[in-house]
C-alpha cells in the first residue's frame, strides 16, 4: 500500500520546510498556481473522489463548488483541526509530523474558492501541535508560500492560527465558525450552509487536517491515479488511529475497502494479552459499536461500514476486548456526550444528561425494568431532531450499546452488578 | 415577493416565497407550537417544538426556518411529528421544577398550555432533576428563576437586536447551560419589562406585578397607554376594579410586540392614592364639599368675573373632552387662553425605540380639537407667572408641583405663587393635587382607566379608550363636566356620551371628517397625512 498521508512522518525533521522541500513539498501548490484555475482545481478534486475526513464523508470538490464565485464578501477557508473524537487522533500526528503538508492543502483549497484569508482552527489542547504549526506557518510565510503574491502568482492568501478553549462542539463546523468568530462555540442554525453564510457571514469552506493533507498529492499525482485506490464510492486512503485493548495501537494509513478483520488481526496484531475480541467501535465515540461476530466481510470503507450498520466517521477504532463491561462502556460514552452537549438546542440538552443517568444507575447496580427501553425511546427522540449532528454522534452509540448487548445490560439490572469486568 | 402555493395538512395556502413555514401557517390561522420563534426576532431554531414533517424530506424541519417554496407539502399532524413535539415537551420538562402552584406565569404558560394540547403523559423521568439559581433579580422590575427557563433565548435576542443594550448571555454547557447577566451589568434599560412578555414560561417575571394577581382573574381591556404619544396599544388588566399590570398589545403600525417600562407602569401614579368624590368649594377655613350644582354655578360665576383666564388641558384627555372642552372655553370666555399641557425631554438612544419626548398621549388630537397649538403652553406659564390672568381653569394636571421649567428660569414655587394669586381658580383632578388645594372649586374627575374616548398619537392616529374599572361614586367624567357646564352657561345641545361627542367632532372638524367612532377598531385609524 502507497502511503500517501504518512508519506513524510517518518523521515527526521519532517515537520521542517527543508524536510518537506526536499521530499517534494509545495510542488502541489506551484503546480496549482502556474497551471490551474481554481475551476480545474475543483474538477481535478471532484474527480479523485476526495470525502471529507472529519467524519461526515461530504465529497469535498462538490463542497468548494458550493461557494458563489460571484460574491462580492470575502471568502474563507478553515482547516478544522479541532480533533476531539474519543479514539481519534490521525490529525494530531499529522499536524505534528507533517504540518507543511496542511498549510499547503489549506493554500490549494483557498485558491479553489478564490479566498486571500484561511485559519486553522486547532483544539486547545494540542499544545504541542499548535507551537508545530505556528512554527511551520512562519516558515512557509518567509519562504514565499503564504502572504502577498505567492511564487509570483499575483495570488495572495494569509494563513492565521486559531487555538480553541476546550469544546468536542467547536468540531462541528458551524460551532467552531461560532468560536472562531468570538462567539461561544453554539453550531448554527441550517440553512444557510456555511458555503454561502460561514465566518461572519462570508462563504466559507471548513475542510479536516486530514482531507488538506491529502490534496498535495492528488494534484502532484493526478485524480486518476488517486481514484485507482480503494472501492467505488470511497477512494484513496484513509487514516485510522486505533486504541484500546489492541497489540499494536497507533495510526495507520489504509487503502479504502482493506479487509477490517484482517487489518485488526494482522496489522495491527490481534487483540492485546490473548483475550478475545468482544466489540469495535470503527469510527469514533460517536459511531454505533460492532459485535467481533459482525466484522466478518466488512472493509473499510463508507459504504461497507454502513451497510454493517454502523459508519466510518474519523476513522476512530476503539477495541473492547471480552474483559469490558459494555454497560460501563456504554455509560462512559455517554457522559462524554452529556458533559460536551453545548445545550443550545432542546432534545440534546436535556436527553444527553437524561442517558447518562440512567445508564450511570444501571451501571452501579440500580437499574430498572423499562430502562432499557427508556434509553432506546430518548435516544430515538433525540435522533435527527437536533440543530447539530452532535444529537445523532450521542444517540447513535446509546441505543448501539444497547441493542447490540442487550443480554449482558439485562444481566447487569437483574443481578444489579457486573458479571463481566473482573474486579467490578 | 413571489406568490408561491404551499399545501398544509393538505389545506392549499398561497404565501410568498421566502417566508417562512411558521408565517404561512400562522397568515393562514394554522397555528404550529413553538417556543424560541417571535416574529420580531432573529430565528434560533433551538427550542425544536415547531417540528414538521414536508414531503420529500427524510427528517423533520423546524417550520421556523423552512422557506415556503411552491408545491412544498407540509404537514403539521403526522404521527412523527405529534411524537416529536410530544418528546421536545417531556425533554423541556424534564428538569422543570413544575412548581406552577406558586409560578406566576401560570395561566399564561406555553409550557402548560402545549403540555395540555401536545403530552398529556405522565412522566417518564425518574433521575435527580438539576437545579439552578432562583429568584435572582435581574433588575428594577424583572426577576430570574433558572430552573423554569428553556434556554429559548427571546430575552437574550431581543437585547441583542431591539434594545442592542446585550445585558444578558447564554453560560455554561449542557444542561448547565442557563441565562445570566454580563458581569457587572443590570437589566435595567428603559425597555427592560418586554424580556417578561416574550418570556414563553416563567423564568422571566416582572417584580411589579408578580404575586399580586392569579391571572385568570385578570380583566383584559385593549386601550392606549397614556405614558407618552406614542401610543402604544395596551391591555389594560384589572382586578376588583384596580389596575394590576399593562400588557403590550400588537400594533405594527403603532408600538409593534413592545412596551416601555415608564409606561408599562405610568399607571401607578396616575390612578393611586385617595380620590376626590365630591366636588368642593373654598369658604372660610379652606375647601369643604359641596353638590355637583352648587359647584358647577360657583364655576360659571367665579370664571365670568375672573377674565382674562387661561385655561389647561390635561394631555391625557381625550379628544372628546378637548373638543367639548374648547367649546366650553369659547362659551366662557372667547378671549381665553387654552393650552393644552405640553412639555418636552430629551430621549437616550434606547428610549427612542418607542418613546416621544413628551408626556401628553393625546397633545396632538387636543390641538386637532382646538386647544392649544405648538410652542405656546409654556409661553403661557411665563404669561401666568407674569400675572397676565386673573381666573384659570386647570384640568388634570398638577401645575403647582412642576419643577425646573426649562425656558422660564423658574421653579414650581414661582408657578404656585401665581396660581395662587388668581382672583379665581377652578382645578378638576382625579385627587387632591397641590394645585387642586390651591382652588376655589375642585370638580372630582377620572383617569385614563377609567374613560372611554380616543386619543390622536404623535403621528396621527386616532385610537381608541376604553374603561377597565369604574370611577368611584361622586366623580364625574370629564366630558360629562364640561358638558353640565355648558348647560349651565345656557348652551342648549348636551351630550350623552364619547360616541356622541364624536360623531360631532367628525362633523366640524376636518381631518376627522368622515371618521366613525365604531370604525376604530383595536388598533386604530391614520389620519390622512398633511391634514393638522
């Protein structure tokens, strides 16, 4: 498998811009700049298939399509590298080994959408990561890649850095748009998309780390050689960090449609202390958890991850072995999306919190009859009927839990204790 | 805009492209429940109780901020949508503390209005509620209970966008997410009282008026307020014949969804305190009761000797009082100076949002009427300081206790030191006013609650008056007065009521010709523009 994304983390001083010069950085972008317009730009990178990575999987050349050319407001671009997904944690190896490879991916969309003004919006508490990437933005704007006239192009665009105070929402692209633009970090109402209505106002493209990180390629390579990686609907590569009782935990970089079960087992060695898988969660805190009897076929790619009834999302796989309490799991999911609900809207203020205490009663041995039910009817009602996506990423992984587990919860309120975990 | 045909509950509506589908259904009498929408507001979209299901779509849309497009089919009665509004009622009451018992807003709640319509079930929550701060004073008049607030954010909005005075935010997360003050800031602009009228629950109460009155028993008489002239439509609500509260009635032309708070309780210094009910007249030893005829006589004598006179009107009268009057003056003296009480403040930026500079609702249709006319009332103040007039009749206001008269470089005590030189001076009052014991006859009168009549606004709009509670016995009506008078002077027509006076006051007068005093309606009629 060609490495695309991690292509550079490896080699020493990779976040250096003499390192990604000297392995070919910023080719994409004087490639773009003397030989593209932004109309062929968007056409090359609507042919190479490219999905949003952050977890929605919005084919991302249709997104840049979206914003009006003829706007007389300003235009901007956001890298979205507020990564908060519990299990995820692709985009902070990047922004930390590679952040060149952002800054240019951020350029190339910038100059699809005609916008002279980008941010990347990093979570609070990539401290680390934010000093990489300040640094990396200093080295590219002496170099000639940001600011006025880039590579002599006459096309201008400044890049700023943004770090956000501590928010899973300000994820949600709308609610970082909030935050950055000094607001608390509340998702907003839609439509208007943040295509025609983003940063104070203006069309606005929010792209992930992970999908900018992938553009150098693309344009250095060519759609077509993009598009002969992975299956009909997903193309290319995708990242996935995977943790939890697994032997080798780490981020990897897969071809779309790799067999899941063979790259638990094989690449990623197995489950950790001889134990058996019991559950996988394959994209995130916020995506429906699989029984190990389910992943038998599954690849790993949009279309085969819905079809076995859960999704891809940041690619986030977190590994439960036979050991776990799923109720416990199910409570510790929860109380993450009840203490990150920004409380703007009715069902997900209210029913996050509603979750997590009666799953927190069951899980210390005081539940009860119907509350089972009671979790699958809340979750339902919160489901689709919330401002944000947050609602689905909380009600998602409840009724998951419960329906997929459902014994062992029925166990845990009859006998008012786990019979799993040893040394609960 | 576009004329577009939508289809609701399979009812086709013709609408305009652009509204919204709560508008459309809302124009068509279709009413879709919701809490954070107001029509003046900018849309939240975050209360979730104006779900609705249109076809083609495979989620519910918030009715709020769905665009009417043509052929859109709505509908507001599925079983996925009763379930939705069903569920958003239980998620707002969840940790409510249901404490309506004791809550003010109670009777006029959404919450226990769309409980009854859209839950009735019993509920399913059995966890530890959350608690929040209660009874935090906001301000002068609003007050701030955490725990009945649903985050619908009309108080934060209307901050944000009528007053753009931003005193409250949204803190915290979750559902520790709540209202709270800007540190260091109160709620205390001059259109405060508004966030307790949007308030759909009762988080948002206003001190003046809470624990006074269950509001079921409240009487409800549309009038205007009579705080300034602007004119803001009002409800008038009554108890046992007191005035309880003001509430903002809708008036796009007029005051929109608002009410200022020097209005929304003007009415405590105008209809409070002991009133006069009988007339009296000055003998030895100061003023004692007297019957309606003796008073009445001792008027006509003590005027027609006491010339020249000037002669006050209250700009809370009403334009039938003014025309009748004008007329009365005119009989008694024709020389007569007749104003029409008129004074100017200046207005902050925020005041301006509704008020007029003044505090005579009615100036306009008493000059329409021939009292008084620009720039002349405090003109005659310095004529009476001057000792220009020997009698005077003053109605309603209480000249002796004006302080600081801007232009005349004076005080209250100069304006008392003349009116209590007159040889003659009559003073018909709701209560005995500093200006009432310095008169020779003093004629029990009413309030603006208590009379029925129009008021004529700044801007020319004719707008109607109506009587919430009834004047006390041995008080008469203003109108009524004036009319007796004329009779007594040996005028021969009398009048037997406003709608009379009116019809004759639509006769003579011509901007208000043609105008019927049942046409007026309950918000009223603009006077053709140009016309005085």
């Amino acid at each position: 498998m060609e490495k695309i994304l991690l292509r550079n983390i490896d080699a020493p001083d990779s976040r250096t811009l003499a390192v990604y010069r000297a392995r070919g950085g910023y080719r994409a972008l004087e490639k773009v700049l003397s030989e593209m317009t932004p109309e062929r730009l968007i056409d090359e990178i609507k042919a190479s298939g490219l999905r949003g990575r952050g977890g929605a999987g919005f084919p991302t050349g249709m997104k840049w399509g979206f914003v009006p050319k003829d706007s007389p407001k300003p235009k901007y671009v956001v890298c979205n590298a507020d990564e908060s997904e519990p299990g995820t944690f692709k985009d902070r190896l990047l922004i930390e080994k590679d952040p060149h490879a952002i800054i240019e991916g951020t350029i190339i969309s910038a100059y699809a959408i005609r916008s002279h003004t980008a941010f990347v919006y990093i979570r609070g508490e990539l401290v680390f990561g934010a000093s990489v990437l300040e640094r990396a933005i200093e080295e590219a704007a002496a170099a000639g890649f940001l600011g006025k006239n880039i590579l002599n192009s006459g096309y201008d665009c400044d890049l700023i850095l943004h770090r956000g105070a501590g928010a899973y929402i300000c994820g949600e692209e709308t609610g970082l748009l909030s935050s950055l633009e000094g607001g608390k970090g509340w998702p907003k109402v839609k439509p208007p998309f943040p295509a025609t209505h983003g940063l104070f106002g203006c069309p606005t493209v929010v792209n992930n780390v992970e999908t900018l990180a992938s553009l150098p390629w693309i344009v250095n390579e060519g759609a077509a050689r993009y598009v002969a990686i992975g299956t009909e609907k997903s193309k290319g590569t995708k990242l996935f960090s995977v943790s939890g009782h697994i032997k080798r935990p780490g981020v990897y970089e897969v071809d779309m449609g790799y067999p899941f079960k063979k790259f638990l087992e094989e690449d990623c060695g197995g489950v950790a202390n001889g134990k058996k898988l019991k559950g996988v969660i394959p994209g995130g805190a916020s995506m429906p958890v699989l029984r190990a009897d389910e992943l038998d076929g599954v690849t790993m790619d949009y279309e085969s991850f819905q079809a076995a009834g859960t999704l891809l999302g940041s690619g986030g796989v977190i590994v439960m072995d036979e050991t776990t309490c799923m109720v416990r799991a199910a409570w510790n999911i929860a109380r993450f999306f009840a203490h990150e609900s920004c409380g703007q809207c009715s069902p997900c203020r209210e029913g996050c919190h509603w979750m997590e205490k009666i799953f927190q009663r069951i899980e210390q041995g005081e539940g009860k009859p119907g509350d089972l039910d009671l979790i699958l009817s809340v979750s339902g009602n919160i489901m689709g009927n919330t401002i944000c996506p947050f609602g689905d990423a909380a009600a998602m992984p409840a009724a998951a839990f419960i329906k997929k587990f459902r014994a062992e919860f029925d166990r845990h309120i009859a006998e008012k204790r786990c019979t799993v975990s040893a040394g609960q | 805009m576009e004329p577009v045909k939508i289809s609701i509950d399979g009812r086709e509506i013709a609408t305009e492209k652009g509204k919204t589908v709560i508008q459309a259904a809302a124009d068509a009498g279709i009413a879709i429940p919701h809490y954070c929408y107001h029509p003046k507001l900018a849309i939240a979209g975050n209360c979730r109780m104006c779900l609705v299901e249109i076809e083609k779509m495979p989620k519910l849309q918030i009715a709020c901020n769905t665009q009417a497009a043509e052929g859109m089919a709505v509908k507001t009665q599925s079983p996925k949508v009763l379930e939705a509004r069903r569920a958003v009622m239980e998620f707002l009451l969840i940790n409510h503390p249901l404490d309506c018992p004791i809550c003010d807003q109670a009777g006029e709640c959404s919450l226990q209005n769309y409980y009854m319509k859209h839950d009735l079930s019993a509920s399913r929550f059995d966890e530890r509620k959350e608690h929040e701060r209660k009874r935090e004073i906001f301000g002068p008049y609003v007050v701030f209970d955490g725990e009945r607030c649903i985050k619908c954010t009309r108080c934060v909005r209307f901050l944000q966008e009528v007053t753009r005075t931003d005193e409250l935010t949204v803190v915290n997360r979750g559902d520790h997410s709540t209202i709270a003050l800007f540190p260091g800031q109160i709620l205390d602009n001059p259109l405060s009282v508004n966030v307790v009228d949007i308030c759909p629950v009762g988080a948002l109460t206003d001190r003046d008026f809470r624990f006074k009155v269950r509001v079921w028993y409240l009487k409800k008489t549309p009038s205007i307020c009579p705080g300034c002239s602007t004119g803001c439509n009002v409800s008038v609500e009554s108890y046992q014949n007191r005035i309880a509260r003001f509430k903002p009635r809708v008036n796009e032309e007029v005051n929109s969804h608002w009410l200022c708070d020097e209005g929304r309780y003007c009415f405590h210094s105008l209809t409070e305190g002991e009133r006069l009910t009988a007339p009296m007249i000055r003998q030895e030893g100061g003023l004692a009761p007297t019957d309606w005829d003796t008073a009445l006589q001792a008027v006509i004598a003590g005027l027609g000797a006491a010339l020249p006179m000037a002669a006050v009107l209250s700009g809370r009268n009403t334009n039938e009082e003014a025309f009748v009057f004008a007329r009365l003056i005119k009989k008694l003296s024709p020389r007569a100076a007749l104003e029409v009480f008129y004074r100017e403040r200046t207005l902050t930026e925020v005041e301006k949002v509704l008020k007029s500079p003044d505090r005579s609702p009615n100036f306009r249709g008493a000059r329409d009427m021939g009292v008084g006319s620009e720039n002349s009332f405090e003109p005659l103040m310095s004529d009476l300081i001057a000792g220009k007039f020997r009698g005077a009749y003053i109605v309603g206001e209480d000249l002796a206790s004006l302080a600081d008269l801007a232009d005349l470089a004076g005080d209250g005590g100069k304006i008392q030191a003349a009116l209590a030189r007159l040889s003659f001076l009559v003073v018909q009052d709701t209560r005995l006013t500093p200006t009432a014991k310095l008169a020779h006859v003093v004629l029990p009168a009413t309030h603006f609650g208590e009379k029925e009549g129009t008021y004529t606004n700044r801007r020319g709009r004719v707008q109607q008056l109506n009587a919430a509670i009834v004047p006390p016995a041995g008080a008469l009506q203003d109108w009524e007065i004036f009319s007796r008078l004329l009779a007594a002077a040996g005028e021969r027509s009398l009048f037997a009521s406003p709608a009379e006076i009116f019809a004759a006051l639509a006769r003579d007068i011509p901007a208000y010709r043609g105008l019927g005093y049942e046409n007026i309606g309950e918000c009223g009629i603009q006077l053709e523009a140009g016309q005085p």
